[in-house]
C-alpha cells in the first residue's frame, strides 16, 4: 500500500497519478545519445512542431513548454495588457487552480462565470461584454473555455465557434484549456483542426501530461497577432527548455499511430463502464454528464473514507458532499469491476 493511496495500485484520483506510457519512455530513451543544440534546435523539436502543425494546420504556431499552468498563463499573456480581463467558468482551472498565476504575471483580473456543467454559453458570456472604452472597468479581452471542462462535460464543435463569433465580434480573443483536449477529442470523434481551428479558436494549450506523456505540453497559436512576442515570454516566463529534445520526443510517440487519441478513447471507454455500473448500486446521484473520463458523483458521506482506503480518490466538495472519479489511459477493466465491487459492497455495509 502506498502511503496516503488506497489498497489497490491504480486509484480513481487523477489521470495525473498515471503511469508514463511505455512508448513515450522508449522514446525519451531514443535520443538521450550525443549532443544535441538546445533551446529547441534540434531536429526532435522542429518534426514535433511540423506534427502539432499539421493536426491544426499549418498557420499554427507551436511553443513547448513544462506545465499545464506554463501554457495557460503565457499564452494569456501573449493577449493581454494589465489593464484587461479574462472571462472564465467559475470551475476553470486557471480560476481555482492556478494559485493567482494568471493574474501575477499578466497583471489582468479573472473573471469567474456561472456555468452549466463546466460550460459557459453566448447568454452567460454576453451579460459581462460592457464597459468596453469605460477607464474604470477592466476591459474584456478573453474569453477562456477548457475542453473537457473541469466537471468532466464537452463543448461541440458548434457550442465552440458560437463563443469565437460572440467574443470575435467584440474584438476579443478566445482561448481554449487543453489539458483534456484528446479526451475531447475522442468524445466526439473529430479531428482537432475541426474541433479548434474551423471554430475560431485563437489559442490552445495542448495537454500530453494526463494521457501518457511525463511531462511537457504545447502552446497553439492559431491567431498569427499572437506570435509576435510568445518566444519572449516563454523565456521570461521560465518555460524554455534548454533540452528540448525530451519534450519533442515525447510528443512525436504521442502522435505516432495517433497513440494520443488510443489513450484518450480507452480512459473515456473505462468512465463509461464505470458510470453504468455506478448507475446500478443506488444511493449514488451523479452531478454531471458523463461525456469525457471524468466522474463527479454524491455518495453518502460516512462511505467515502472507507472506500477511499481501497481506491483512492478526491473529496472534491465537502458541503455536498461529492466525489471525484478519474478514470486514465492504463485504467484496466479489472479496475472498473473491482472498484465497482468495492462500492456495492461499502454502500451495503
């Protein structure tokens, strides 16, 4: 038992918690040989950048970085002047999770939205786009949306180029929280280019760390007005790599075979078997549509501390209370049917 996990192996918690996916370990062991010119001008990084580009088309404009946060943040900052706001779902990661990274190095106030199920529609968004050419209001200039939402929900493609148009027409930018894009991605079954740049997506963060990958993730620009001074703030912001090889080389064995896509369509595969058999115990309400890998179910509160002790989880509100299950690319179905037991059989004690 690892300490502060539960009895078996593989939890509920977090695709985060996931093991790296074998090929991606191959790869980084592919060229960890030589030298190799850092700073991204290697021949690793420049075929990585090549396969971002062509998924989203070759207009993209693509910047690696370490960490989720890296990628929200700089590619705000790439957008905005302080004295401009960003309008976000009150769930968004950059809102709750970000620990105020936005707003320190942007200078810019987050504006947290209502929402339904994670997501933010026209009408929601409409009622904040005022004050423009007011100097005592901060001046909408974003409107960020993450796909999947942190509620685990999907935005169509449709939903997506409603929200670019409203936002478009005000003189604003959209940008897209990728960090769940592929399971997005594999929900609806169409490609990245259809489902963010035929929308009007400006800016995307590309996630790889919750579906396989070790570490690293990609800045999309897709508005060319972004570019200008992203390698600036990149180093600036801490986020160039001087080895960039082994963030190139992890995604070019993400995308091969579409392994991205494979890993996606499993987690989401193993949260639905999950969810239909949440559906059959009783006494277990869920919150929001099953649409991605994730689960957000009330279960009494006395079961959750039990239960957590065999497969661990998060308490992800206390009031409710109501918990989070996350289901990853090496879930297995042994994991399904065996949490599945160990709820039926907690909720029955």
């Amino acid at each position: 038992m690892v300490m502060g996990y539960g009895k078996h192996p593989r939890g509920f918690a977090s695709d985060n918690n996931a093991a790296v996916h074998p090929r991606i370990l191959e790869a980084l062991g592919r060229v960890n040989t030589g030298h190799a010119i850092g700073y991204g001008d290697d021949p690793w990084t420049e075929e990585a950048v090549k396969k971002i580009a062509s998924l989203f088309g070759q207009e993209a404009e693509v910047y690696f970085v370490f960490t989720g946060t890296g990628a929200n943040v700089l590619s705000l900052a790439a957008a905005l002047h302080p004295w401009e706001s960003v309008l976000c779902a009150s769930t968004a990661h950059l809102h709750e999770d970000e620990c105020g990274a936005p707003e320190r190095f942007t200078g810019s106030k987050v504006i947290p939205l209502p929402h339904h199920h994670g997501k933010l529609t026209p009408e929601i968004v409409r009622k904040e786009l005022v004050g423009f050419g007011f100097e005592h209001h901060a001046q909408p200039k974003v409107l960020s949306i993450s796909q999947t939402t942190e509620r685990g929900t999907v935005y169509t493609p449709e939903e997506i180029t409603q929200l670019a148009e409203l936002v478009h027409r005000h003189g604003m930018y959209l940008h897209v929280d990728g960090a769940r894009i592929a399971n997005a991605a594999a929900a609806l079954n169409v490609s990245l280019s259809e489902m963010i740049t035929d929308t009007g997506v400006d800016m995307l963060s590309f996630g790889g760390t919750k579906n396989g990958m070790m570490y690293g993730e990609a800045i999309i620009l897709l508005n060319r007005r972004l570019s200008v001074n992203m390698k600036y703030i990149r180093k600036q912001g801490m986020q160039l790599a001087s080895k960039m090889r082994y963030i190139a080389a992890q995604f070019l064995a993400y995308l091969e075979d579409d392994l991205w896509l494979q890993n996606a369509r499993h987690a989401n595969r193993m949260a639905k078997k999950l969810a239909t058999g949440i559906g059959k115990t009783g006494n277990v309400t869920l919150l929001h549509p099953v649409e991605a890998n994730g689960i957000f179910a009330k279960i009494p509160r006395e079961k959750i501390q039990p239960l957590q002790e065999e497969y661990f989880f998060y308490l992800f509100d206390e009031e409710l209370p109501a918990v989070r299950w996350m289901t990853s690319w090496d879930t297995t179905e042994e994991d399904v049917t065996g949490f599945l037991e160990a709820l039926t059989r907690t909720l029955n004690t």
